[in-house]
C-alpha cells in the first residue's frame, strides 16, 4: 500500500498576504513535488445589524466562497498539470482549524496579516496562534516583499546551538540548495555585566576569545549542513548585540529567514520564544519557523 506525501498546505483567505502565501506555497509544493491543500475557514462576521430584506442566506454565501476557491485551485492546476491541488473548506475557528491542518501538513504557509487585521501590525492573530501551536514548519509571507539588493538569492537563519536551531540549519540549507541561494548563519551574543551599588560594570573578557567560540559554535552547528549540500556557499555572520536585531539586520535584504520556534534560554511550556516573535512580527521577508 502506498503512503499518501504529506501536503503543503496554506491557509487562504483572499488577503494580498493570503495570496502572497499561496503563491509561495505553490511555488514549494511544485518544488517538492508533495500535495497542495489549500484550506480556507468559512468564519461568519457580523460586523452591522443587516438591513430588512437584504439578508443572504448563509448556505449561498458559503457556496459561493467553494466555488471561488475551487476556481483558485483549478487555476493552479492548469499552470502546474503535474500538481495534485486540493481545495478545502472548513467550518469554525480559522486558528483552531489551522492548528489542525497543520497535523498533517510537511509545511504550513500563512500570510503574515489576513482580512480584518489592524493596519499597524506586521503579524495577525490567526498567523501568531498557528505559528504557535502547529506541530509542523510554518513559513509567514508578508504581502509586500521588499525588492532583493543582493546579487544572490540569500537565505538568513540563527544559530545559537540549540536543537530547533540545528533543524532550522537543515531546513534552510536544503531551501538554500533548491534556489541557489547562499545561507548566511548569524550568531549573536550580548556583553556580560555586572551590576554594583553605584552602577554597572562591565565583566573583564576578551571580545577575541567570545568571538573565537561563537564562530566554533557556528562551525560546528552547520558541519552537518555543509557535508549534506557540499555546493551551497555559506557564510557566519557575528554580531554583538540581541539575537532577533542581528538576524534581522542579516535578512534585510532576504529570501528567506529561517529561526528555531524556540532556542537556549527559552521558556520549556513556550512553543515560540520571543526571538522568533520579534522576527515574524518585523521581517520584510518570509520567515521559515521550525520545531
């Protein structure tokens, strides 16, 4: 009996970041020759009271969001023939649904801000609870990339010696060797301290010395990596300073940003630690989050 492969799947919503993420997602399921699923929760808003006599039924408003989204799908099989699309809608949480979705899922892609997200925020609420809770990568697609300055396709990830980071290192090689791509691994540290009566003190250290054992700990975190993909160029990146401004910086100009749902120091009940918070809130491209 053959094994179904595991979908990637995205959620859609008809949002630029919704649209962003599917066509990332296409792009990725084409690329590894896995399922498509396109998942859209049919989730009711009453925003106003609804006039007398210009209600709509609820059963037509949801046949009318299936067959959009079954053209969506049916679009992407004609550009994509050898591409197994399935189009699904669900009823419930959109969060919630999702999670689920994820179960199942090689990789989930979502855009950073669906419909009815605040303005101000690069990061929705449904995005934030999937990344959260899902069991699988999640990729968050902004819907306005900013324009590529680098002559090569660049794919940033953080590195800091944990297990997740050591899994965002494969995730971001095995991306960086099907683009092309160059891999950029940052490492961050910050100053020590100490603090007396009067005001703090910096710890007598030697900057050389941190910085000989961060480029060892990157050396030795990406060896694996490097044997596994020998042709994809690769580079450290050592900045003193916090981890989520550093690989920020580094993914300024980025394809791809891949960090570890949660690396050292990080709360064992959180599943996202506040260094890849800061990234998916602030990243100006696509951010890979990996368990």
């Amino acid at each position: 009996m053959t094994t179904r492969p595991a979908p990637v799947v995205t959620g859609y919503d008809g949002s630029p970041a919704g649209l962003a993420a599917l066509d990332w997602a296409t792009t990725e399921a084409v690329r590894l020759h896995a399922p498509l699923r396109i998942a859209e929760v049919f989730q009711l808003v009453i925003a106003t009271r609804p006039s007398l006599g210009k209600t709509v039924p609820l059963a037509t408003l949801r046949a009318l969001r299936e067959r959009g989204l079954n053209a969506i799908a049916e679009g992407i099989r004609l550009r994509h023939p050898t591409l197994q699309v399935e189009a699904v809608l669900l009823d419930g949480v959109a969060a919630k649904q999702l999670v689920e979705e994820a179960a199942a899922a090689r990789l989930m892609v979502l855009g950073s801000r669906g419909l009815g997200g605040w303005t101000g925020l690069m990061l929705g609420s449904v995005a934030m609870q999937v990344t959260m809770h899902a069991p699988c990568p999640v990729v968050v697609v902004p819907p306005d990339q900013r324009p590529r300055v680098a002559d090569q396709p660049t794919v940033v990830v953080g590195v800091d010696g944990s297990q997740t980071s050591a899994r965002a290192i494969g995730f971001a090689f095995e991306h960086a060797d099907a683009l092309g791509a160059r891999v950029v691994a940052v490492h961050a540290w910050t100053s020590p301290y100490l603090t007396y009566v009067d005001g703090e003190s910096m710890l007598q250290f030697d900057e050389e010395d941190v910085k000989e054992s961060s480029r060892l700990l990157v050396a030795e975190s990406v060896a694996g990596a490097v044997l596994d993909y020998p042709d994809v160029p690769w580079q450290t990146r050592l900045i003193n300073g916090q981890a989520a401004r550093a690989i920020l910086r580094a993914g300024d100009s980025a394809d791809l940003i891949v960090v570890g749902s949660r690396g050292r120091g990080g709360f064992a009940g959180l599943l996202v630690g506040s260094v890849s918070q800061h990234v998916l809130h602030h990243a100006p491209c696509p951010v890979a989050v990996i368990r």
